[in-house]
C-alpha cells in the first residue's frame, strides 16, 4: 500500500514534468517500454530489485537500455536510481499510464461476462455506463464462465454487478439467514 502512494506520487510528479515540456507521448511511451522490459525479462526485474548492484552501475546499464529514452524520462530514471527507489520504477511506469488516461480524460472499464456479448447488448452496457460517467470510455472485455450468466462492470474501485452467479449468492444468503 505505502509503495502504491509512494509510486503514485513519483508518477505525478513526472506527469506535470510530462506536461510542462509538451513531451507526453514520448514519455508514455518510455514508461510503457520501461514496464515492458521489466514484465518480459526477469533479468531486469532481478536488476531493479538487487540491492547488490550500486546506483551508479543501474544507471550506466539503464543509460544503454533506454538510450532512445526522452531526456525528461531519462533524467527521471536517473534520479529515482540515485534516491534508492528503482524498484519502484515498473509501479511508477503503471501510474504514469493511469495518470495520463486520467489527464486526457480516458476512463478504463473492464466488462466481464460469461460469454462473448453481441454487439448490441455490450454497446447498450456501455450506454449506461457512459451516460453516469465524464468522459471517454476505453473498455477492455473478459470472459469469466464462473458468472453463469450476465455481467459485471468494473470501473477503478467501483463495481456493477448483474451476473447470475451474484444473483444466486444472494438469493442464498437471504434464505440462510
């Protein structure tokens, strides 16, 4: 949790750096690259996390990886590296992206059902959800054949639920009790 706020702080400060030289793209895009490199090779997680491998090393071997880095994400890495908070780095990379959808606008929803939904039934879901919420909506779809039937809505720390297996759980706490 304390890592949550603490990267998610690191984040903001590199969004209003983002912004004030005109260079989100570019940074997105570094963080993504960044986040990707630590989830497809274990060999950078290990680097990132070591305490044996001094700051100044890190750096030198962070200058090589992500030479095509902008310089503002660069110096970012650099100075994360130098305070001791590099493993932070792939959760800093994550609440960039948050940010900046959160900075444009862009609400992210994930619509999970037990089945693929047709068109008309997820674009009428999406309705809904669109009309309650300030925005646009980037929605992600997840097939969860543990719903039975129906869907859930999950959006941040808020959730709908209108699947047939919630229906079912409730049903059976009502008659349980």
């Amino acid at each position: 949790m304390k890592s949550t706020k603490v990267a998610s702080r690191y984040a903001k400060a590199l969004l209003e750096m983002a912004v004030e030289q005109k260079k989100i793209d570019s940074v997105l895009g570094d963080m993504q690259f960044l986040a990707a490199a630590n989830a497809e090779t274990r060999d950078f997680e290990l680097l990132i996390a070591s305490p044996i491998v001094n700051a100044s090393k890190k750096i030198a071997i962070f200058e090589k990886v992500f030479e095509q880095f902008e310089e503002v994400s660069m110096a970012f890495v650099k100075l994360i590296t130098k305070n001791g908070r590099e493993a932070l780095l792939p959760e800093i990379a994550a609440s960039f992206e948050a940010q900046v959808k959160e900075h444009r606008g862009i609400v992210p929803i994930t619509l999970v059902s037990a089945v693929k939904l047709d068109a008309a039934t997820k674009d009428a879901i999406i309705a809904k959800v669109q009309a309650t919420v300030k925005g646009q909506l980037e929605v992600t779809e997840e097939i969860d054949d543990s719903l039975i039937g129906g869907f859930m809505v999950r959006m941040g720390d808020m959730q709908i639920d209108a699947s047939v297996a919630s229906q079912f759980n409730n049903l059976k706490q009502r008659l349980t009790r």
